[in-house]
C-alpha cells in the first residue's frame, strides 16, 4: 500500500481527539469561530403546482452507465453491481421534490420521508436513522471529554 493509504488507515482509527489535536493553535481557532452548532432551519413554502415527476430527477448518466455495463463481458453478477452503483449518479432537484411533496397523497409523502427525499420531522429523521451517526459521533466526542 502506498503512504496516502496508510495515511487515510490512521486517521480511521484515531480518536476525534486526537484528529483534533493535530491542528495546531492557529487552525483550531480558525475552526473554533468559522462554525457554529446553532441551527436554522429554512421554512420552505411550497409553490402553487405540482411538478411533473421527470421533473424530479435527472437520470441520463445512470441509463448510459447502465447501457455500457449491459453490453460488456462482465460477469452477470457483476453487471448486477455495476447496475446498482449507477443508480448513484442520478441527480435530485430537491426544491422540485419539496414541491412535488406538498402536493403529494399522505401515502406518497410518508413513503418521501422514509427515503430521506424530505425531511419534516426531526424525531422521525432518528426513527429513520438519518441521524444515527451524528448522534453515535456526539456521544462518543462527549464520553472522551468527560474522561479529560
């Protein structure tokens, strides 16, 4: 491997004090007063029409991914993760899909919510866990500053 990998191995498993500390004074000031734990939330207000449901996404580097993986030699088990993988080069226009939400059946916005395309309510983001992590990373940050 080379040194960039062993590198990025590191820092996987350095503690966020220890990332921390490898900041010296100046960087940690400058991170200190550039963010903030304070958080906005925009109010969204929807507009009057519902999109058209094309409008939503934009899917053509996902299909001429998904063309060349069909029309390859590789295995069928890997085109079948190959096709997969594609699927993440599609591009959301979230302010469309905000519209199309507001207008949308309750069956269709809950089902919205669970795919993390909206979120509304912050206890169900947790239900969800889409915030899982944030708190895991929280409590593990705060469990180490208790032990200082």
């Amino acid at each position: 491997m080379g040194s960039n990998c062993w590198l990025g191995l590191g820092l996987l498993t350095m503690t966020i004090q220890q990332k921390l500390e490898m900041f010296d004074n100046d960087e940690q000031h400058l991170i200190d007063t550039t963010y903030t734990k304070k958080v906005d939330v925009p109010l969204y207000v929807p507009k009057y029409e519902k999109p058209n449901i094309y409008e939503l996404y934009d899917n053509l580097k996902a299909i001429k991914l998904i063309q060349k993986i069909n029309n390859s030699n590789v295995s069928e088990d890997e085109k079948k993760f190959l096709t997969l993988a594609a699927y993440r080069h599609i591009i959301f226009s979230f302010a469309k899909i905000a519209d199309y939400y507001a207008h949308s059946s309750a069956e269709m916005q809950e089902l919205m919510e669970q795919s993390a395309l909206v979120i509304v309510d912050f206890d169900k983001a947790i239900e969800y866990g889409f915030v899982a992590l944030n708190n895991q990373l929280s409590n593990q940050y705060l469990e180490e500053q208790s032990d200082r």
